[in-house]
C-alpha cells in the first residue's frame, strides 16, 4: 500500500523558514500571500494488505521518527 | 482562501534524505516500509475568491519560487 505522511508545524510554533518564503513572495511580486507555514511529506509503500494495520504502524513510525510531537502534527492517508 | 502545495521530486532523482530515513525506520524495527522519498508541503492563504485565479497565481509562485521543476514536481490544493 502507498502512504503520505504530512507534517505540519502546530499553530503557535514560530516558522521563520515560512515567513523568508513569505517575503520572497512578496518581493517577487505575489500580493495578498499570507500565512505561509513549511511542512514536509513522505511518500512510501508499506507491506501489507490491512489499511488499520497499516495506519497504527504509521503512527507509530511519526512518534518515534518521522514528526516531532511536541511542536508538530501529522496526518496520514493510505491508498491501495 | 487556503492553498497546500506539495513538493516532490520527481522520479528518478535520487533521494539521500529518504533513504536516510528508510533506514532509520528499518534499524527501529518497522519492517515493510520501501521507496521512501520526502518532499516539501507548503500552506498559505491567498486573497480572493476566484479559484482559478488563485490557481494560476499559486503555479506561477512555485514555477518561480517554491519548486525547482528541473527534479520537483508539484501539486496544488485550494479549498475555501
């Protein structure tokens, strides 16, 4: 099965790193552009034929590895 | 309105990140997990409430900014 695994800072979590890429847009010229916020995704397969399976061992791999809870969520979407 | 865009590479270009991540996750006991990659998510609002302005506006930020479309793909999200 494929998985993607997004991973987003919490709301209140500064994000320097969004608000560089919300002044590049802006001095680039796009307006009325706010709120910028970066995440990251991970794309994988994972072995095996049960989606809720599949989705605990997810959510186990983003606690140990893949997210840091204390500042960011995930969310996690499994298709055939 | 809201936009995600994700970033990812495209295939065939090569991934040290997620191979690094692969196999942490194999050397922490989670078995089945292959072809890992790991791409950029990027959330914002944008003014307006034509989507396909909005649409056109957000392809040409990541045509110039977001996305290096040499080895990235990328995908847009507008929801209101």
């Amino acid at each position: 099965m494929k998985a993607r695994v997004i991973v987003t800072l919490k709301n209140g979590v500064l994000d320097p790193q969004g608000q560089a890429i919300e002044g590049s847009l802006a001095s680039l010229g796009f307006a009325g552009v706010a709120g910028v916020r970066q995440g990251k995704v991970f794309d994988f397969e994972v072995e095996g034929t049960d989606a809720e399976t599949a989705r605990s061992q997810i959510n186990a791999m983003c606690d140990k590895l893949l997210a840091n809870t204390v500042i960011e969520n995930y969310s996690v979407e499994i298709s055939n």
